[in-house]
C-alpha cells in the first residue's frame, strides 16, 4: 500500500477504540441526523463479527426488536460512533457468530465470561 494511503487512513482512525470482541453484549451510541438536529440513538446487541483491518475496521451488531432480528454494521473509527459500551462478555468459541440468525428464543443467547 501506498505511503500517501496510509498516511490518509492514520489521520480518519480515532485515537482511542473501546475495547470489545465477538459475543460481547454493547451499547453503541450512534449519531443521527434529522434536518438540521443531531441525537445521538442507542443501538444494544450482541456483536456478530469484527472484520477488516486499520481505519475499515467494521463491526455487526445484532438485536431482536418487537420479535424480528435487526442488524446493524458500523465502521469502528466512524464519527456517527459516539462511543461503544461493553454490557456482558460473551464466552465464544468463534470469530463470527452468523449461526445466531437461525436460531430464536434462549438457543441465541450467548453464555456470559465470569471473570
């Protein structure tokens, strides 16, 4: 990769990222604009996967809302993302978790790491 990429991509990424992996319950307080307002709306799910690298890093987060499943991916180093806050650790054994979407009621819970 070019220099002048990388160079571009180190200004976009944010100085500090919470910490958070695969299975963790989080809170993502998300920015959104109406008209010429901004508020912040809070997203709370199960993270399904964390893939790329560097300023594309991008993370899915799961819910069940009103008895359907919503997902939302965002980018980690996004100005939209106010911040991200962990809830529960999640004991998994895997680095995406997509085997959640075909599974409903207590069978899509995932088993919280007592530490």
């Amino acid at each position: 990769m070019s220099d002048i990429i990388r160079e571009i991509e180190a200004e976009q990424m944010k100085a500090a990222v919470d910490e958070f992996a695969v299975g963790d319950t989080v809170k993502v307080y998300g920015k959104i604009k109406e008209g010429n307002r901004e508020r912040i709306q809070v997203f709370e799910g199960v993270v399904l996967k964390r893939q790329g690298g560097s300023s594309r890093e991008t993370f899915t987060v799961r819910k069940t809302s009103n008895g359907i499943g919503v997902e939302k991916t965002w980018p980690v180093h996004s100005p939209n993302v106010e911040k991200i806050e962990v809830v529960r650790r999640g004991k998994v054994r895997r680095a995406k978790l997509n085997y959640l979407r075909d599974r409903v009621g207590k069978k899509a819970k995932v088993k919280e790491l007592v530490r």
